[in-house]
C-alpha cells in the first residue's frame, strides 16, 4: 500500500461541510462589488521625526477581511507544506482553465496557500481577489458543492 505524502495526510477534507462551502461562496457577489481599488489600502505615508513611515501591511476593504475570516472558519484554510506546494499553485493561476477541474482538495490547499502567503508578503490575497482568482476558486467550490 502506497504511503500518503505529508501534505496530502494533513488536509482534512471531511472537516469541509457544504454548509462551509455555502458559506464562503456567498462571498462572491460581494467580492465582485468591490472596486479594484477598493480591495486593498496601504494608506498614506506619514512623517515621523523627519522619516516617512510607510505601511508594510494593506488594510483591506472589511469584505475581504470577512472572507479570509470565513475561509479559516469553515475549514479551507488547513495546514499543509504550502511553500513546497506553491510550483503547483503558480501553474494553476497561470493556466485559470485548471482552476474549472481542480477537486475540493485543490482548491483547499489554493486557498490555504493565498492566506498564509499573505502573512509573508502583504498584500498577496488582495492581488489574487483583484486577479479574479479567489472568485474563480469561489465559484470552482460552488460546482463541486452541486455535485
């Protein structure tokens, strides 16, 4: 018998309901309301004893902030190695028709991926909502919660 590989061993998708799924895609027509230069505001730099501070982190729109909020509570958001994972990831969005096939799984560490890489480079989710991503992920995970 085939061993599973750490990564794939630490994604729980029985956790994932479809009450979760219904939750976090009811994000999507709010995500599609936003103006793109709405999504994310790093704000101003203000002066600081003759420097300019500037902010590192974006403060984004609430709805954003609500989603990624949804996205850890109902379970798509699950620790995995998503650093060794992000080739994968990369390929993904650069090829959106893969995103139409992707299983709950997928989608899951996609997920995971864009919320924990935002926590090193800031500003990184709202690039991918902004992108069209997240909404396409969002609406991959209501065909998989049809079926």
């Amino acid at each position: 018998m085939l061993k599973k590989s750490e990564d794939e061993a630490s994604i729980n998708l029985r956790l994932i309901s479809s009450e979760c799924i219904d939750k976090v895609v009811s994000f999507i027509p709010k995500l599609q309301s936003i103006p793109a230069e709405d999504i994310a505001n790093w704000g101003h730099g203000r002066p600081t004893g003759g420097a300019l501070e500037v902010s590192l982190e974006p403060r984004y729109h609430p709805a954003i902030r609500e989603l990624m909020r949804s996205l850890n509570e109902n379970h798509l958001v699950q620790p995995f190695d998503w650093s060794s994972w992000q080739p994968t990831a990369e390929k993904i969005f650069k090829e959106p028709s893969l995103v139409s096939k992707a299983s709950l799984e997928t989608c899951t560490k996609l997920i995971t991926l864009h919320v924990r890489k935002d926590r090193f480079c800031g500003g990184h989710f709202g690039e991918m909502v902004r992108s069209g991503h997240i909404s396409a992920i969002l609406h991959r995970l209501a065909e998989l919660r049809e079926h």
